[in-house]
C-alpha cells in the first residue's frame, strides 16, 4: 500500500568555497591564516538547513500542496519524498511506486526524433522498451503531431515539445506522483485537454504532493495541505485554512 | 542487475547521439584514429627501428587501448555531475550512471578496436592473437574500470578540481606509458616508471595477447592486486559517500 512517513527528517547542503571544493586545498590543508580565520568567525562546517525536524505521514487519499514562499524548502522536501535525498538525519519508509514530474523533459534528446523520444523518455520513467513502444498510439492520439513524430524533435516549437513531453510523462500512472508547479501547456485548446489528462492521472494515483504558489490549483487538486517556512513544516491541515495561514504570515511580513 | 534497462539504454543512447549529429558519427572518430596511426606508425617504426609489421599494430593496440583508458579516466569523473539533472529527480542506483559511462566508452573504442583488427590482418598477425589471453585481460579491465570510473566520479563530484587535475595528468601519462615506445627501450634504472604504472600495466595485459604472447603471472597476479585495491577502495568510498552524492551536485 502506498504511503510515505518520515520522522524527525532534517537536511543539511553543506557549503563549499572554492577551497573546501579543491582536493588539493583539502588534502593539504587550508593554509594556517585561512583556517584560523574560519574557526574564529564560527563558520568551519558552513551548511544550509534546507530541512529541519520535519515529521509526515502520507496515506492513500492523501491530495496534498506544499504551501511557502521560495526558498522554504518545497523542493527540498519533494526530493525527499521522492527518495533522492537520503536524510542524513530522521527516517524515511515509503511504499509504492514514486514517479516525480518536476522536468519532464528529462532524458529527451533534440536530435532524436518524436518516436525515438517517447521510448527515451519512457525508459528513463522505468518502463521496459516495449512498455514504451506500447505508448506510442496513446501520445500520438493525444498529441496530434502526426507526421512530425518522424522528425528530429529540435524541429518543433516550444509547444509541441511540451506537448510530447506532456503526453508521455503522464502516461505512466506511478502509486505516489509529485509535483513541483502544476504541468501546463500549449494553446488554450490543448491547456483544456492537458488539464482532463492530468485530472485522469491525479485520479488515479494514491498519493499526490504539489507544490505550487497557485491558490486556484491548490483549492481544485488538493484535500491537504502543508505551510512550510524555513525548512520546517508550520502547518499541516484543510487547504482553506492552510492558505489563509501562509497569506497572514505573509501579511505580517509585509 | 541495477537498473540495467535504464544504463543500457543511456550508454547506446549516449553513442546514438553523435551518430545522430553527423552521418559518420564516432566512424568518423575512427577514420581520424586510423590516419594517425599509420602515419605515425609507418615514422615510428623507422625512428625506432622496429620492422612496420611488428611496430604498427604495436602501437595501433596501443593507441586505441591507451585512447580507451584516457576516455574512461576523464568521462568518469564525470559520471555523476554530468548525470546531475537524472540524479536530482529520480532515486536511480548510483552504479548505473557508472556503468553507463563503462558502457559508452567501451562502445566507442570498439569502433576504434576495428582499426587494430584491420592493421594485426595487414601485418599478417590476425593468426597469432591470443584470443583466451584477450578474453581474459578485457575481462579484468572492465572490471578495473568500473571500479575507477565510480571512484572518481564520487571523488570528481566532491572536489571540483579532480576533473581538471585528471585531464592533465592523462596527458602526461601518454608519455610516461609504453604506448609509442617499447619498455625494452628503458634502461633498467628507468623501468620502473612502467613497473609503477597501472595504466602501463593493464595496456600490457591487453596489448600483448593482441601481439601474440600470453601475458606473465606476473602481469595477472599484478593486475588482481590493483582491482583488489580498487575494489577496497571501491567498497570503502560507496558505503561512505554514496548518499551524500546527489548533495554535492
């Protein structure tokens, strides 16, 4: 069954100057003054908390936006949730698939063509080849490029790209799908079509976590929601009250 | 065995993509190798005095073998920053991007491997290739190499400096490696600069079933102790930094 808990999860980037990122500097030692000057300001093992302490459970049902102005740790916290950053400190446990489509144009390759990339594209999301190829019908309903599916996909604009990007990336129906910024695309005509594929996908997952600065999206996709600020989880609770929450911390700020 | 759809795929894809760009793609990489090397083997052999149907595919082998080692060194400690934008959204196993880098790189030195295969024909030594010997030598440099692409791309990842340190000290060991000259040519006092040197010594392990002679027992036993190094090394790095990777990136 699908469900991700973390407990007591912080994350730590360490920072490098460009003496502490050289071998050379390291293995030989900072220079005597260099490293004195460090110790004394305090700042020897520089690090950013991206993550502090952060405790969540995530059930099947669970719709949840990630709520908090940039550089609260919204991504951080998705990358988390999507197992790239092993915590050095807490607890991870997830269960199911766990698909993330914060780019989804990763793996895609300009030079090959439309149908190259959809096999591309579907090999990097873990499907086998053939699973690929079996997409094939499906995007090409969907993205009616026709022809253009035979050509090197540098040809095409920004919004057939999209588009085919679009197709295969939600063609694949993982157990707990996250999201940074709601996926939108093309021309009005195709943002509506665009916008019944992913309401189909978000149906048909267990889990769902998006993060997103949209109010409108955030009420229509979402039953949860979390407020983050400086790393920590500030609130955790219905979506109305989780905006009304970050908009007053906002208008204090200001 | 560790996502192998998925580096198998990316390391073909890797070489497709410069077919893609040009018609020729790496053949054209080949036809290059190619011209150098009967150029410089037909002036070598002369310099050095060796008859051309022994020194070319001596230094064909060791062109195209020494090209293979370069490219491994340098394209892996590049395995996880130039993978940065795969690793950053999908918990892929971190060896995959090493045996991806693995895969590209023998991938495009067997288009090259060709050129030897043409020039041994040539000299008429195509009868004489050990290929057990072969087998076992190429064997035991993949696994060599797997163990040092993933060591350094760890290394490389962490410490910025290591691709640019890397890049120059594999310039210096084209010449410090027997690959234009003959160990023989050393004095005894010299030899060591090839007794010392694994690039030297894994070059020789492939080299000479290529000329006709099974490598020593020396050689074997001499390259298991440097996998064996690499794999403690290996081991030891991997339990250390495999998490921390996609943090440094």
């Amino acid at each position: 069954m699908a469900h991700i808990q973390l407990t007591g999860v912080s994350i730590d980037f360490p920072v490098f100057t460009a003496r502490s990122r050289g071998l050379l500097n390291t293995v030989l030692g900072l220079p005597r003054r260099e490293k004195a000057r460090v110790e004394s300001s305090g700042l020897r093992q520089v690090s950013v908390h991206a993550l502090r302490d952060v405790n969540l459970s995530l059930r099947p049902g669970d719709r949840v936006g990630l709520i908090g102005s940039n550089g609260a740790g919204k991504t951080t916290l998705l990358r988390v949730l999507s197992g790239v950053y092993e915590p050095m400190q807490g607890e991870l446990n997830f269960g199911g698939r766990v698909a993330a489509l914060t780019d989804i144009m990763l793996g895609m390759d300009v030079d090959a063509t439309g149908y190259d990339n959809i096999i591309m594209r579907g090999i990097v999301m873990g499907l086998t080849r053939r699973q690929a190829m079996d997409l094939i019908p499906s995007v090409e309903t969907f993205t009616q490029l026709g022809e253009h599916l035979q050509l090197p996909v540098r040809t095409y604009s920004q919004g057939m790209l999209l588009r085919l990007a679009f197709a295969v990336s939600t063609s694949v129906v993982p157990d707990i799908l996250l999201m940074d910024e709601m996926i939108g695309a093309g021309d009005a005509q195709f943002f509506s079509q665009a916008k019944d594929r992913i309401n189909g996908l978000i149906e048909q997952v267990s889990i769902l976590v998006l993060a997103s600065h949209n109010e409108v999206i955030l009420k229509s996709f979402c039953n949860r929601a979390l407020v983050m600020k400086d790393g920590r989880i500030v609130m955790d609770g219905p979506v109305d009250e989780a905006l009304a929450f970050h908009n007053l911390e906002q208008g204090v700020l200001q | 065995m560790l996502a192998w759809r998925f580096w198998c795929f990316m390391g073909w894809n890797d070489v497709a993509k410069q077919y893609r760009r040009t018609f020729l793609g790496p053949v054209w990489i080949t036809f290059n190798t190619a011209l150098f090397i009967v150029a410089f083997g037909l002036i070598g052999a002369q310099l050095f005095k060796y008859p051309a149907d022994w020194y070319l595919p001596y230094f064909c082998a060791g062109h195209v073998l020494f090209g293979y080692f370069s490219a491994l060194i340098n394209e892996g400690a590049l395995t996880y920053i130039a993978s940065d934008a795969f690793l950053k959204q999908t918990p892929y196993p971190k060896m995959a991007f090493v045996f991806r880098t693995v895969f590209r790189c023998t991938i495009l030195m067997l288009h090259s491997a060709v050129i030897v295969l043409a020039v041994l024909l040539w000299a008429g030594r195509l009868g004489d290739v050990q290929w057990g010997a072969l087998l076992g030598a190429s064997l035991m440099t993949l696994l060599a190499a797997t163990f040092t692409v993933a060591i350094l791309g760890g290394l490389a990842a962490r410490f910025r400096d290591v691709t640019v340190a890397l890049g120059s000290l594999m310039q210096v060991s084209f010449f410090v490696t027997p690959v234009l000259w003959v160990p023989d040519q050393l004095t005894e006092r010299a030899q060591w600069v090839v007794h010392l040197n694994p690039l030297a010594l894994f070059l020789e392990l492939m080299r000479s079933p290529l000329m006709g002679s099974v490598p020593s027992p020396s050689s074997w036993g001499a390259a298991l102790g440097v996998i064996l190094l690499l794999a403690l090394i290996f081991f030891w790095q991997y339990v250390a930094i495999r998490r921390r990777i996609v943090y440094w990136l």
